[in-house]
C-alpha cells in the first residue's frame, strides 16, 4: 500500500509537470489561394470535426463575359475541392449543412431578379442531386431536424405582375414531404431593404429565426425596420418580433442564429451607428445583452457558436493599434478572453466559425487573396516570425520592439543574439498569437545588427538573421552642430580612433549612455550651449589632425576651456560625477595632449 501512495504522488507530479509544457495555437492552411471575387461562403464540421465549405467564386471570362462558379471543398488527410457547376452571372447567396449521415446539403440562388431561383443540392452515390424550390429568392439559411430532415429559410420579393417591386417581400419556409412544401411565415409590412437571415431548429424541432430590414430612401411604413425574431412552436402558427432596442435603419449584419441548451436563441449583429458588436440572448425576462465591444471594425462580419456549457463563442474584425484588420477569437471562461488568429491590410470577410466535438473553434475566413482555415491545435508550434518593428533600436533603456508573425504561445521568450556578444533577454509587454510587443535594455551595447530570436520552448523556436539594428542615440553633437562636414569629421574619430582603445570606447559608452540628459542641461542654458558649440569648433581642426596621424596637442587655454564646461555639467548633473572625474584628470594629466 504504501509503495501504491508513491505511485499515485509520481503520477499526480507527472501529470502536473506534463500539463504546464502544453500549450496550444491556431493551425492555419489555405483552401483557395485564387479567390479575388467571392461572393458568398458557408462552412460546417461533421462529424468526425472535419470541415466541408462551400462558396461561389465570380469569374470573369476571357472572352469579356463572367459566370458564377460553385465549389465545395472537404478536408480528409488534405482538402479536396471539387467544381459542382457554373451558373449565369449574377448576386448569388450559397448556404450549406451537413446532415447526420455526414452527407453536406446545400441550398443556393443565383442572379437576383424576379425570376431566379432556389436549388437544393445534396449528394448521392458522389453525384450532386438538385431540387428546384422557389423563385426570386435573397439569402436562403439551411438546418437539419432532430430527425435528419432539411428545412430552409429564406425571403422572396413581391412583384406587382413583373418585375416592379412593390416594396413587401415574404419570409417563406420549405420543407420536403415526398415533395417539397412552401409556407409563408411573415409578411413585411412596408418598404424595408431586406438584410440577412439566418435559422436552426431547436431541439423539438421548432423553428427560430433572425432577419435584419433596413431602410430605403422611402420610409412610407418603417415598422420592420431592425432586428426581427421569428418562431414557430408546434407548427401552430408564427410569432414576430422586432426587436425595439434595435429599430433603426443601420443594422445590416448578423450572426448565424445559436440556440443553447434550454432552446433560447442568441445572435449577434454589428451595429452601424454604435460601431460595435453586440450579443444578446433570449431570456424569461426578455433580451439580454451579454457582450458588447467597440473596438470591433466597421462594418465588421461576425459569427457565433455556443459550446456545450452554453457559453458563447465569436469571431469578427478589429482594428489593431497598426491599422491592420485583426480576424479575433473571443470567448466566455469566467472572464472574457480574445485572441488575433490572422493580421493584414484589409478586412477579413466571410467569417465562419463553428467548435467541434471538444469545443475547440475552427474558422474559415475570406481575406484579400485567399479563403483560409484556421484550427486550434493542442501542441507547442514553432514560432514563425514574419517582420520587426522598428527596424532598428538606439542605445538606450526601455526600447521597445514590435514583432509580427504567428504561434506565439503564452510563455514566449525574445532575445537578441550576436557573434562574441552576451545575449540580450527581453521583456514581453504584450502577447497574442500574432504580435509581441517587449522591451530592451541596450545601455551599453555593441551598435550593429543582431539576430531577433524567439523561442516558444527550447526546440521550438525562430531566428530573423540580422533582424535589427542597435543605433547609438541621437547625440548632442547632432541636435546642437549644423556643418555636415564638422560630424562627418567628429564621427569618423569616435568609430576609428577612440572606439578602438579601452578609454575612449569607455568614454564613448557614458556619452551616449548620458546623451539625453547632456541635451537637456545644454539646452536650458544658452551660455552652456555657446560655450560647447565654441569648443567642439576650436576642436574640429585637432580632430582633422588626428584623423591625418599628424601630432597634436591641447593648448593651456582648451585644457581650462574644456574643464570649465565640464564643472558646470558636473555641477547640474550629480549622475555624471564619476565620469566627468575621471575626464578632468586625465586632461590634466596630459593624456589627450
């Protein structure tokens, strides 16, 4: 028994060593590296947590026309992406689900007008079957039933016997019964531009459903205008809402509609006049607001999943403090916590995010050039370092570095290392997966390039070879000396004849260490300031004669001149005492004659 209790203490001290070196980051592959033009994208995990997209790409052909083309791509040991067809040019909206055989359905529309239609695509022995539904159909939003069954939601604009508006449109359901089955669940009641709308069944099977409506020019009868809520229980009839903290004309963008574990609905919506993302909930007492952020990026897309605790996970655009666009990952864990997944220029588009069996997030995102999948991945990566800034440091306390890349793990570690030199460890300010903000000490450095290294642990690390520049402070002789040819000569002296002996490197190190401090007591007394200008131009002539291996030396008159300047600093600055000490005797002893 008692070798049994030591077991147990190694395994509970294995266990606790081993979970503190994992660690984990986002994993991110691309899809389509040719994707300039796309106009619509939906993505699903089935369910063994692979993930099926599907999104159409508008094509311009070479021969002056353009086509839609439809694609859906699957990942099993690498992504397979297939071409399903080609349609007519036009506003096209596809939405896809996988059902509980793993089988991915999809419903799409294609040119908006009058006359376009709503198909039904699902897969059979590998062919692609299609089903015809509606016509005149915006955004249509897919679900699966408790019993493996498809509904579709989505809207339809009224004529008035052409191709004239009438400024009403339906919100329709279809379901298959042998055949498919249309009903209206809601009418709007006057001119609204229709936004977006999205649907899920919930665990009896009822259905719920968000649209947006937003204002046209003509606001004859705005009463849908906001957030509306639909549901249906039974089969009884419908119920709408709109809801009134929302009713104005700028909420255009919505989340895919969750349902948590007692079947209230969530969604979340980017507002316009707010500028922020906002998450609310159905509750007993009404609609809660549960998260709200403006730092979120205008005109931002947004998407939400809830977990199997019901706590709430979603992803939108933020500005980051480099005017990039950040693509964020924010989630409830007793606290709210955020995460940058990917950075650049532009906005991300096309959010998708859903969690797989143990919750972990994987995304699917448009940005400028291509579609991407970004996973959370349990593992310590290597640290990918993709730029620096600055891209050179002076010499001083406090300098501060940004760094630029991915998988930076919580734990990371920066140094800079050079050949001959001791590495110089930083301090990290900031962290996420895809910036580090540290900091230096560089008093006293050899100025030059050094290698930016970081390390997420001791075999997983980054070298950017060269990746900086350690520069000596702007000095005094710089902010206060006009004549480019009076420091050309002052800098060849310093880097060719004292840099090379042990005083004057000494002498060179304090200078710059102090430079800051020098150039603030010289500037707060003009005749201090005279009287250094004076020197440095009676001194200019013996540099240039140094510089020439010709003899020199310093007259009585320079040797009281130069320790008068220096008592007077050494009198406003107690720092400097021991430097200016040693400066004063070594003049007076004749070192610098």
């Amino acid at each position: 028994m008692e070798n049994n209790k030591y077991i147990y203490l190694i395994l509970i001290l294995f266990t606790f060593c081993f979970s503190s070196f994992v660690h984990a980051s986002w994993q991110i592959q691309t899809v389509d590296n040719n994707t300039d033009d796309v106009w619509s994208l939906s993505f699903d995990l089935d369910s063994k947590d692979n993930p099926h997209i599907a999104y159409i790409k508008h094509e311009r052909l070479n021969g002056g026309g353009q086509r839609n083309d439809y694609y859906y791509s699957f990942y099993e040991d690498k992504w397979n992406t297939e071409l399903m067809f080609s349609g007519a040019d036009g506003l096209s909206y596809i939405n896809l689900a996988i059902d509980h055989t793993d089988t991915p359905v999809i419903v799409y529309t294609n040119a908006f007008d009058f006359t376009e239609e709503l198909v039904y695509l699902h897969k059979n022995n590998n062919t692609w079957q299609t089903d015809t539904i509606d016509e005149g159909v915006w955004q249509p939003s897919i679900s699966i039933d408790q019993n493996n069954n498809p509904g579709i939601m989505y809207s339809v604009l009224l004529s008035e016997g052409g191709a004239t508006w009438n400024g009403k449109y339906d919100i329709r359901y279809a379901y298959k019964d042998n055949d498919w089955l249309i009903e209206n669940a809601y009418e709007t009641t006057g001119y609204a531009d229709f936004g977006s709308l999205t649907f899920a069944f919930d665990s009896n099977n009822n259905r719920h459903a968000f649209f947006t409506a937003t204002c046209l020019g003509d606001t004859r009868d705005p009463r849908d205008i906001g957030l509306n809520y639909l549901y249906i229980n039974n089969d009884i009839a419908w119920y709408h809402e709109l809801l009134e903290f929302t009713k104005e004309c700028s909420i255009l963008d919505i989340s895919k509609i969750a349902l948590d574990s007692n079947d209230q609905p969530w969604v979340a919506y980017y507002h316009h006049s707010t500028e922020s993302i906002n998450l609310i909930k159905k509750s007993e007492s009404g609609w809660e607001t549960m998260f709200e952020d403006e730092n979120a990026y205008s005109g931002t897309p947004v998407s939400l999943v809830l977990d199997s605790l019901d706590r709430p996970h979603l992803v939108y655009n933020v500005l980051s403090y480099a005017k990039e666009r950040e693509l964020t990952y924010v989630h409830y864990e007793d606290d709210w916590m955020y995460d940058v997944i990917d950075h650049q220029p532009f906005t991300y588009f096309f959010i998708e995010l859903e969690l797989d069996s143990n919750d972990n997030p994987h995304i699917v995102y448009k940005n400028s050039e291509q579609i991407s999948y970004a996973r959370w991945v349990e593992g310590i990566p290597v640290p990918k370092v993709k730029k620096v800034f600055p891209s050179s440091l002076s010499d001083k306390e406090n300098s501060q570095l940004i760094i630029h890349g991915s998988n930076f793990i919580d734990g990371v570690s920066v140094k800079l290392t050079r050949k001959d030199q001791d590495d110089i460890l930083a301090k990290i300010r900031r962290r996420n997966n895809n910036n580090i903000i540290c900091s230096f000490d560089l008093n006293e450095v050899v100025h030059g390039s050094w290698n930016v290294e970081v390390y997420n642990s001791i075999d997983r690390f980054f070298v950017l070879e060269n990746g900086i520049t350690i520069e000596p402070q702007q000095c005094l002789f710089e902010q206060f000396i006009q004549n480019d040819t009076t420091l050309k000569i002052l800098r060849t002296l310093r880097d060719e004849v004292l840099n090379n002996t042990s005083d004057g490197a000494e002498y060179i190190r304090a200078y710059y260490h102090h430079t800051g401090e020098l150039a603030n007591i010289i500037i707060s007394d003009s005749q201090l300031k005279k009287q250094f200008l004076e020197i440095v131009e009676n001194f200019s002539p013996i540099a240039k004669s140094i510089l020439n291996k010709n003899y020199f030396t310093l007259t009585e008159t320079q040797v009281k001149e130069i320790i008068s300047f220096l008592d007077k600093v050494y009198r406003k600055s107690p720092n400097l005492k021991a430097i200016i000490e040693k400066a004063t005797t070594d003049i007076r002893n004749g070192k610098f004659r």
